[in-house]
C-alpha cells in the first residue's frame, strides 16, 4: 500500500500509516518491528511506543494529525515519553513522525517540535489551544493531555528538548509527513500539578442541584450528569456556560451523559 493512494483526511494512524511504516522497516531492516510497552518511574501508567527497533536500536512515535484545526501538539506527550524512555531502556534514537495537510502544519501552535532547534517543554505544555480541540477540549496544550490520558501525566520531565529534523516528506495530496530525531537536555525535573485538585464526583442519590466545583474535568462530568433529575439540567447546563462552555462543548462532553 502506498500512503499516496488514499485521501489525506480518510488516512489514519493505527490503520495506514502505522502498517505500512512497519512494513517498510521490515523491507530496509528485514525484520519487522513492534510496539511494546516500556516503563518510566518519571511517567507512569504510559502506553505502548508504537515502533521499537532493536537493530538499529530506536523508539519511534507515529501520529496522522487528520482533520481541522490538527491537533498536532499531541506530539510533545511522545516526546517527553520518549526522552525518559530511551536512556533508560538503552535506546539512543529517538524518532517522531507525524502526518497533517501543509495548512494545520502552517498553523500549528507546535510546529517548532518538528523542526531544528530547542523546546522548552514546560512554555509548550502551557500554550494556549485557540480553538480547543474535541474531544477533549482541554484550554491548554497540557490540560488536553491530561484529560485524554485520564489524569495521567509526567511526574518528571526534561525541562528542554533538542530536535533535529530528519525528513519532510509530500504524501497523500496536501499532507506532509514530518521526522523528527529528539533528546532530551538536562537533567528532569519536577513536573508541575494543577493548582487546584480536581473535584470527586458527588456522591449519593439523584441530585436535584449542583455547585460546579472550581475545575470541573471530564471524569466529574461524567460521575455527576447521569445523576441530576431532570429539573437540575438546564441549571447545570446553565452553569457551564456561564464558565464558558461553548455549545459544542455541552454538546460534545455533557449531553451523552445526562439521563436520558
């Protein structure tokens, strides 16, 4: 299969780019690549590295950013994964690759972690995401990580990362495959927690009110909708948007849990 045969937007990760990376490592290499999980003091709880090579021995992250505005930030989670894991897993090169149309590359608020020069983790982990991305629709590059991994997050972290730019490659009509080698500079460093801890669902039974805690995050959403009588949801709904919760948002992270 070649990438070039199918529509950029109907390309995915694990179903395209992910099988046929691999089967061209199998062709240079001879043999073909896995992903396995490996572990971290520094990052608990991660998933597989999607491509791990043992000769040449490398880590390689794989990302089709398909879709408008990209969320081609997502990259700094496998970048700061794999600073932590190679060293301590013997792995010296460490690879992203990632795919978006040349647009969402050109308006990326993270393309400079795909090209030459130096990040500085903890400044991009805070960038703001303008507009918020679903489904997550996390305010900043780091909150949307953290609610798409379920609360996990990096305990400790590179504070700086070297990228060189390995490759710009045209695919699939407007779309341009990006790699990247990375490392990590500096010894780690503690990283931060949210200032405020987030709130536990609310216990007991059906709930004819509310008071929205001072972060609300998905999984209180999600504890706490299927609960409210119906005379409590529109004053909740109502809530959220006085926190400035879009339509979408209700849409898109409340209304498939309120009771039916």
């Amino acid at each position: 299969m070649s990438l070039s045969e199918i529509q950029g937007d109907d390309l995915r990760e694990r179903g395209h780019l992910d099988p046929f990376f691999k089967a061209e490592c199998e062709r240079h290499l001879g043999a073909r690549p896995v992903a396995r999980t490996l572990r971290s003091k520094d990052f608990p709880r991660l998933g597989p590295v999607d491509v791990v090579l043992e000769r040449p021995r490398a880590l390689i992250e794989l990302k089709w950013a398909h879709g408008a505005p990209a969320k081609i930030f997502e990259g700094l989670w496998d970048a700061l994964k794999l600073a932590l894991l190679g060293p301590a897993h013997g792995y010296d090169a460490l690879y992203l690759v990632t795919g978006a149309s040349r647009g969402q590359w050109s308006n990326s608020e993270s393309a400079d972690l795909f090209r030459t020069g130096e990040v500085d983790t903890l400044e991009a982990w805070n960038r703001a995401l303008v507009p918020r991305r679903g489904p997550n629709y996390g305010a900043t590059v780091g909150e949307d990580l953290v609610i798409g991994a379920h609360g996990n997050r990096p305990l400790r972290a590179h504070p700086t990362l070297a990228v060189q730019t390995v490759t710009a490659s045209a695919v699939a009509d407007d779309y341009e495959l990006r790699a990247v080698r990375i490392s990590g500079v500096g010894s780690v460093i503690r990283w931060p927690t949210p200032e405020a801890t987030p709130a536990s669902p609310v216990t007991g039974g059906d709930l004819a009110s509310v008071t929205l805690p001072p972060r609300v995050t998905q999984a209180w959403i999600e504890g706490t909708a299927p609960r409210l009588t119906s005379a409590a949801v529109e004053p909740f709904l109502r809530a959220l948007r006085e926190r400035g919760w879009s339509e979408t948002d209700l849409a898109v992270r409340v209304r498939p849990h309120l009771p039916s």
